[in-house]
C-alpha cells in the first residue's frame, strides 16, 4: 500500500462488500483531516448492504456513527491534534429554511456521511470543524455510540417528555433503546415492547428501570408518550392505539410507506404528532454529558466487534441475526 492510500470498506452493491484500497481524501477548507477511530454499524448500513435504502448510489463507502482522532489543530482551537472527537455525520447547507430556524437536523439539502456521501468505514475523512465535537476523557467505543443515543435523546427531547410520566417505546432496536434509555433519564415511567424477546433482554440489561414486554393486541393505551422505533410502517400505523388521550406520538422510525390514522381516532386524542429526524448538537452534548455521569452502560450496548476487513464476513452475519445484536463496532 503506498503513503497517498488508505484501507476503505466499500458497499459494492446489495450484498456485496469489499475490503481495499482508495486514495487518502484532499484536504478542503474549514476542514479538518481525523484519523477513524471506532464505527458503529447502524441499521441503515444493514439497510445499505441489504439493498433497501432509498438515498444513495452504490458504491459507497458507509459508516456514520464515528469517533476519530484529529490529525491537526482546528482553526477555532476548540481541537487539537491527537483529540478524540465526535463526528456528527449530517453535513448541512446552512441556509435552507430549515437550517436558518437552527434545525440543521431537517435541512432540505443534508447530506449524510455513508448515506448520501462516502462515509467512515475507511481509515481517514475530511469533516467540516463544525461537525466535530471534542470527546474529552469518553473512550473511542463510547464515542461511537454517541450519534445512534443521540437520535433517541433527540425524540425525547423533542417530545417534552415530562417526570413521572408513562412512555411507551416500541421497538427494541437501538435506536428504541436509546429513546428508552433517553426516557428514563429524563425520569419517564418506561415500558419497552417488541416482538422478540431476545432484543427484550438486551435491551433490560441496558435500561434496567423500564419494563419490558411481548407486543399484544390485548394490551391498553395508557401511555402519554408512544414512541415507534420499529421501522416497520404497520407497526407505526398501528402505534396509535397505545395512545392516551391528550398524548404525543413520536416517529423515530423512517422507512417507506405511508402513515394511515382512522381520523376520528387520531382526532378524539388531540394527538400530538412528532416527526423526530437526526439530531442536534445539543443532542450530542446531552449524550456525551451522561455517559460522563455513567448514566450509559457503554459495555452492555456495545454487544459485537470487528476490524475493518473483519466485517467483511462480519457484518453480513450480524445483518441476518441482529435479535442478538445491539451494536457492532468496527474498530481501526
């Protein structure tokens, strides 16, 4: 390998990935060149691999949920060189509508690291300062957890979710786990349901405060707050049921499909309806902040690792059986 190449996984096409080699990434200004720590792998990567997200060309480089280690001083001086950082993976035009009212989150032209642009699975990238976040004393596995915890910190955020109040999070993927987590720490009553029992007691062993029980169609709407983590639009079309009166829904779950409520049950509950898209960086503060407080069991969610040509056969496994998956690491 010569100095100018760098190691890369590559999503030929769905089904197909590739361990190689591609030039180092040009520098670009307001830039900064970090070396890849630690990625988690994300359910849209299972997606990418699996042929069924709508966003982006093949071949593409995925990887989103990244910690890295800057390769120089930042402008601002917020960063300097051999910092563990956050990357927050939406680069973001900043002057759509969306991004003037200080939601960057929504913006009209985002562009996702390994979504819609090559991302992280890769030894190096070249990220807007901006969107790197100083990791201070957090370890390169819990720094990559901090994108995935903070989309559910965002949901629980953006749903105002009071003390003392019922949560119903559907779902026990990680994404649902976060929100779970997120729910509980905001000091929410949390039950969280599935299908499958398996993710139920992962799940219990991150988010020992919340219940955790099998979907049934027997089961009541008693909830405040229902949060759909499932990514399954008969589940979210169905979520509504568990709804108290007077109470929010929250939509963490993106995927194609279209959201059908009888209205005059959407109607009789003065619903509030959430759409809850990415997150902020207050968000990632948040999330950063509480796993300094040990208040995220950083051990028990990362459940799988790998290196970068290890998750070559890795990967695929884990996509096939993610019951027993919470999050997978690659680590560089």
């Amino acid at each position: 390998m010569t100095a100018n190449a760098m190691r890369v996984l590559v999503c030929d096409e769905p089904g197909r990935l590739t361990a190689t080699t591609r030039p180092r990434p040009e520098d670009k200004p307001g830039h900064l060149r970090v070396q890849i720590a630690a990625i988690g792998i994300c359910g849209t990567d299972y997606h990418i691999y699996g042929g069924n997200q709508p966003y982006l060309a093949y071949p593409r480089v995925m990887g989103h949920e990244l910690s890295a280690r800057a390769m120089a001083d930042s402008t601002d001086g917020r960063i300097r060189r051999g910092d563990l950082v956050v990357v927050n993976p939406y680069l973001t035009c900043g002057t759509c509508n969306a991004c003037s009212i200080g939601k960057p989150n929504c913006c009209e032209n985002i562009a996702v690291l390994g979504v819609h642009t090559d991302g992280g699975m890769c030894e190096e990238i070249v990220v807007p300062e901006g969107n790197l976040y100083p990791a201070n004393d957090l370890t390169p596995k819990a720094a990559a957890m901090v994108e995935f915890l903070a989309i559910g910190a965002h949901g629980v955020r953006r749903s105002a979710l009071a003390e003392a109040t019922s949560a119903l999070i559907v779902g026990a993927g990680p994404i649902g786990v976060g929100a779970a987590l997120f729910a509980s720490i905001a000091g929410a009553r949390v039950v969280l349901r599935d299908t499958s029992a398996n993710r139920l007691a992962l799940a219990k062993a991150i988010v020992p405060s919340a219940t955790t029980e099998l979907v049934s169609e027997a089961q009541p709407a008693v909830y405040e707050t229902v949060f759909d983590a499932t990514g399954n639009i008969d589940a979210m079309n169905a979520g509504l049921k568990w709804l108290a009166h007077g109470g929010s829904y929250v939509l963490l779950s993106l995927v194609k499909g279209d959201l059908k409520f009888a209205d005059p049950e959407f109607h009789k509950r003065e619903t509030t309806l959430f759409a809850s898209r990415n997150a902020l960086k207050a968000d990632f503060e948040h999330v950063m902040d509480c796993m300094a407080r040990g208040l995220v069991p950083v051990e028990a969610i990362g459940t799988h690792r790998t290196t970068l040509e290890g998750a070559v056969e890795d990967l695929p496994k884990w996509a096939a059986d993610r019951g027993t998956v919470v999050k997978a690491l690659i680590e560089l």
